[in-house]
C-alpha cells in the first residue's frame, strides 16, 4: 500500500492511499489473480487523527478470478486490517466503535463517540451490538439456572450462569422446560444442576441429562428457609398466651370484638375456592385457568393448610382517630359522606357516644340505605391497554416459582 498524498481541511484529514500489490486472493475459491478487471474509489472512515476525523480514499481494483470452476468471476481487493467487505469504516475505527457500543449502548455512546470525532448514531452502534458473533459456550461443570425478564412480569426468558466463573454463558428465549432440555442435550460436560425450586427447570434437567444431581442454589435455600420459618410461626401464633396483666386500653365499652374485615373475608373465600382443587389433585397452572388468579397467588392459597395462615392477624393498634370515632359513626348513619364537613364539626373526645352501639358491631362503616356511597370510575391502566390490545392476557402472570414458598433442601 503507497500513500500519495495527505491534506487537512478545518473538518478532517484526507489520505490519498492506493494498493500495490501484484495479486490479490478471490474471497470465494482463494486464488491468486493478477487480470485487474477494474479500479475504484473507496472512502473508508478512520480513527481520529489529532482530534479530527480522518478519510482515507483508498483506490482499490477489481480482479477476475483465474479460476474457472470458481461462482465469482470478478471480485474487489481488500487490505488487511484495513478493510473488509461492504465495510464504510476501517477495521480498526469499527472495532473501537464496538467497545464504545458494548460499554455504554446507543445514546450514550454516541455522546462520547461524537467527543472522540467518531461520530455515529446511537441506532448504529445498536446495530454494530447485534451484528456481533456470540462467544463459543465454555464447557461449563457446574450451571446455575434461572429466570430473567425480557419485559417485567410479561415476558421472561432462562439465564444460564457458569457456577464457578460466576458468569452468564448463555440466554434462552424462555423458561419452559422443552427449551432448557435442549439446550442440555449433547452438553455432557455438565455435573451439576444448580437451580431454584421451578418444576420446568428440574423436568428440563431430568430429560436431558438423568441422573445428574439437582440442587438449590444459595439464594433460594435461605429464602425458602426464611418462608418457611415465618410459615411455621404463623401457624402456631394461636399457641402464644397473651401477657398476664394487660395494659389499660380504656373503657370496657370502646373495647369490641375483632372485626372480620373484607381482606379477611376474601382470603377465606379465595382459599375455599382454590384449596379444594388443589387437593383433588390439579395443577397449579390448571387451577390458574380455571379461577382467573395467576400462579404465584394459586400456589399461595393452594399451599396454606387453612386461611390462617394467610390472614395476619395483628391486633389493631389505637390510634387518634378512635376518640372521635362514636361521633363519625353517628354522623355516618345519619348519610354524611362528606369528610370535610364531618372533620370541621367534629367534637373533641368528650363527646358522648351515639345511642346506637349495636351499629357498631359488625360492620359499623357499611354505606346504609340513606346514601350509597359515590364510586369514582376507574380508568385502566397503560399497561392492562397495552396487553389487551396485543392479545395477550391482561394479568401479570410472574413465572411459576416466584414465590417459592415449598419446603426447602427436602429433596435437594
Ligand atoms: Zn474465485
């Protein structure tokens, strides 16, 4: 290669460049030819020279291919480590752009692209990232699987970790069993299976690679400890005496029975309705398309013994809205919904309460006949239109295993 000439304008520096040697190699059947069929001007960006921009105008030929079985019968000269194919940038400023791609991504690397007089869109550095070849997979002793989202609580994909280096080694396009088994197939170099408590990925591993050990990975060893401790302690919540002298809570008359709330009344109601499938024998994903609930909740309520143990019973605390609570009450059962005009006539706690006590045993704040109260319209949501509109389902569906509430190293 000769460089015949360089010059500098106040935007960039200019090489004039042409090729000097005698033959050049066809790309298809990789014979020398020497027969130049034709020349041309290429205009390769470069690196920055001296903080400006530099264009090199290479004169490159085109050869014929002396080769006569070969499918090319002409075909261009390229410089190495200068050129490639179809390329408007050298080798070497392409590189560079890619690490600015794989570093900082599109809008950021175009900001620092364009201080480093490299200038590129943030779209094409995007493009530069995917026309990347993917590193081989390492044979990998020990693989870590796991769930990861594409898009939050939509979409999710299977992350592949190599145990012992701590990094990725590879993406699946989902988390289903049928993908994972074949990604293993002919990957006899694995030992280990080291996963979370999901059922596709054990039935993945099962299939393709029987008789190689499952484990639980760390993490959701001692989040699954943690659930089940905290599990345990609510089952036996009924078992802790209360102390033996109370602290004074006030009149006997304020004091009134628990009051079963609504959350309260829908655990119940929820659970009757899923722990009886459960128990009959259906999946949880079958019981998901039965009652509408996504699986995280059906696994819930299908697990829980009994609807206790959903329920957090926590004795409420006294607050200081209770001295003016008699006095709301009667305003209430009288049809007054307005909070503003009960707040500003609202007495001070010595205001005796409304002759009507019984009111207030079950469900004391039940809109009666005098006024139903105003419901406010409810708009959907961005995202409840952005499922319906493509079809899909409306409900968030997390992967099966994200509440991880089984028994822990049992069968690990
Ligand atoms: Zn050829």
């Amino acid at each position: 290669m000769a460089v015949d000439q360089t010059s500098r304008s106040d935007s960039s520096v200019r090489f004039i460049v042409r090729c000097t040697a005698p033959t050049a190699r066809c790309p298809a059947c990789g014979t020398a030819a020497g027969r130049v069929h034709s020349r041309y001007v290429r205009r390769p960006a470069d690196t920055a020279v001296g903080g400006q921009p530099a264009v090199i105008n290479l004169q490159v030929r085109r050869f014929f291919c002396g080769n006569d079985a070969c499918q090319k019968k002409t075909f261009a000269e390229q410089v190495e480590g200068l050129t490639f194919r179809y390329g408007r940038r050298t080798v070497l400023l392409q590189q560079a752009l890619e690490q600015v791609a794989l570093m900082l991504g599109g809008a950021a690397g175009e900001r620092l692209a364009a201080r480093l007089s490299m200038p590129v869109s943030g779209s094409t550095l995007l493009r530069l990232i995917r026309r990347l070849e993917l590193p081989a997979v390492p044979a990998v002793e020990v693989l870590g699987v796991d769930e990861f989202a594409f898009r939050r609580g939509r979409k999710f994909g299977t992350i592949l970790i190599d145990m012992h280096s701590r990094r990725p080694v590879d993406v699946l396009p989902d988390h289903t069993a049928d993908t994972f088994a074949a990604w293993l197939q002919d990957r006899d170099h694995v030992r280990t299976v080291c996963r979370d408590r999901s059922g596709s990925f054990a039935e993945g591993a099962q299939r393709a690679l029987p008789g190689v050990p499952q484990v639980a990975d760390r993490w959701h060893v001692l989040h699954n400890l943690a659930t089940a401790v905290e599990k345990a302690i609510r089952r036996h919540r009924p078992c802790l005496q209360p102390p033996e002298s109370e602290p004074d809570l006030g009149p006997a008359t304020e004091r009134q029975e628990p009051v079963v709330t609504r959350t309260e009344e829908n655990t119940r109601a929820r659970w009757q309705q899923i722990h009886p499938l459960y128990v009959k024998g259906m999946k949880i994903d079958a019981i998901s398309q039965v009652t509408g609930y996504d699986r995280t909740t059906v696994r819930r309520y299908a697990r829980a013994a009994s609807p206790e143990e959903l329920i957090r019973s926590r004795p409420r605390r006294r607050t200081t809205l209770d001295m003016h609570k008699p006095y709301l009450l009667a305003r209430w059962t009288e049809g007054c919904d307005n909070a503003r005009s009960c707040a500003t006539r609202s007495p001070p706690a010595a205001t005796p309460a409304p002759a009507r006590p019984s009111v207030a045993s079950s469900t004391p704040w039940a809109p009666g006949p005098i006024r139903p109260p105003r419901r406010r319209p409810r708009w959907p949501s961005p995202t409840s239109c952005a499922g319906s509109s493509d079809g899909r389902r409306t409900r968030a569906r997390p992967p099966g295993n994200t509440s991880r509430t089984s028994a822990i190293v049992a069968d690990t």
